[in-house]
C-alpha cells in the first residue's frame, strides 16, 4: 500500500513539474509569437519601404532619363541650329569674295576705260570736256559750248566730233552703261521750241542718245537719256562762269552690275 502511494507522489511530483515545464513552454511560445510579430511587422514595413524606395528610384530614374533626352534634343537643335549659321555665314563669305573680286574688276574696267577716254579725248580743252572717276563710274562732262548753241538741242560740228572719238571707245567696250544728264543753268530759256529748262535738258540728252544710236551704233538698251535741268547745279548760278560750268551735258559711264545683282538675288 505504502509502495502505491509513493508512486503515486512520485507521478503527482512528475506532473507538476511538467506542467511547471509546459506554463514555462507556453511563456516561451507566447514570447516567442509576439517577437515573431514584432519581426513579422518590421519586415513588412521595411518590404513597403523597399517597394516605396523602388518606385521612387523608378520615377528618378524616369525624370532623369526624360530631362536627358530634352537636353540631348536640346543639343542637338542648338548644334543644328550652329552648323546652319556656320553654312550660312560660309556661303555670305563666298559671295562677299566674289561680290570683292566682281567690284574689284569694274573698278579695274573702270580706270581703263577712263584712261582710254581721257587719251582719246586729249583734243579737248579742260573749258570744253572733263573726263573723271566718281563713285565707281566715268564721268564725261561736256560743257555747253562744245555741244550747242544757246536755246538749241542741235549738237555742233565739234561737239559731234567730241561725240565721234566717245563712240568709237563706247563701241568697243560692251560691258558699260551709258547714262546721259543734261544740265542747264537757272536762266530762263528764250524760244517757244521749249517749255523750260527742263524740257531743253530732256532734248539735249535725247540728241545726243541718237547720235550714239544711229551714228555710231551703240546699242540703244545699253543708253538713258536724262534730263536735270536746273535741278543740279555743278556751281553757283550768280556768276557768269559758274552758269556756265553749270550748262553741261554729263555722260556716265557705269560697268554692268549683271553679276553683283545675280549674287545679291541668289
């Protein structure tokens, strides 16, 4: 009897202590389980985080590669833009260059043929005709007295001679316009023929045109008659002798500007 009730002490002893044991268990596992949580939690947030980090990174990356793509677009049209100014500024220094030596050659054409006028018209005294350089053209400055009477557009025998050695010079150089001014001086005309000085310096011009034209045979689409009348005094009108510089008839010789109008159109 002794026997069985000491073992089963020894089994009411054994019991406790396990169940002592499985209360320390269920602690463990309750503390256990709540730090699992704990961990369970963080890890979520941290995986949020991550997954929130990503898509940030994503957008950055996104931003950063379309802000590169505007500023290589924007390069690029800049870069264009430079090479096309480059071109265009190459091109306007080639037809500056050519415009350069184009001009340079008239004002070579030019010098001759005011050489060859002024050797042809040696004749002349400096009272009757001038022959000068302005403005890039020849100017042939025949007065009054060499050309006509008083109040008459009918040229002189002298005048037509002045007009002889001037055509035959005009008819071997092709390439230069022919632009002829008649001038007068401020005094009134006294003839019905005209209406005024105008009208005289029209038909002094017009003379000598024809003279060119039908005599000499200078092409009358190289020519233009002009008349200024009183308009462009080369002197005062007070004295006798500047009237007089002032009734004059001015041919001007001018190189053909086909070439630079060409360049400048183009």
């Amino acid at each position: 009897m002794k026997t069985v009730v000491s073992e089963r002490d020894k089994l009411c002893t054994n019991l406790a202590l396990k169940e002592k044991e499985n209360a320390g268990l269920k602690n463990t596992i309750t503390d256990l389980t709540g730090k699992n949580k704990d961990l369970t939690d963080q890890y979520n947030s941290l995986t949020n985080k991550n997954i929130d980090l990503e898509g940030k990174y994503k957008d950055l990356i996104n931003e950063s590669l379309s802000k590169t793509n505007q500023f290589n677009k924007a390069l690029q049209a800049k870069s264009d833009e430079l090479n096309n100014k480059e071109l265009l500024l190459s091109e306007r220094e080639k037809t500056l260059k050519e415009m350069q030596l184009i001009i340079a050659r008239q004002d070579s054409i030019t010098k001759r043929l005011n050489d060859i006028l002024r050797n042809a018209l040696l004749g002349f005294n400096s009272d009757e005709l001038s022959v000068e350089i302005k403005n890039g053209k020849v100017y042939v400055s025949m007065s009054d007295k060499l050309l006509f009477k008083s109040g008459s557009s009918a040229v002189e025998l002298k005048g037509k001679e002045a007009l002889k050695l001037l055509g035959e010079v005009l008819d071997k150089n092709l390439d230069i316009d022919i632009l002829v001014e008649g001038h007068t001086d401020n005094v009134p005309i006294k003839t019905s023929l005209y209406k005024d000085n105008w009208d005289l310096s029209v038909a002094r011009a017009t003379s000598i045109v024809r003279i060119l034209t039908n005599d000499y045979k200078i092409a009358p689409t190289r020519m233009t008659a002009s008349g200024k009348g009183e308009y462009f005094p080369k002197s005062d009108n007070v004295t006798a002798e500047g009237r007089a510089r002032n009734r004059r008839t001015e041919i001007i010789l001018s190189p053909k500007l086909d070439e630079i109008m060409k360049l400048l159109n183009d």
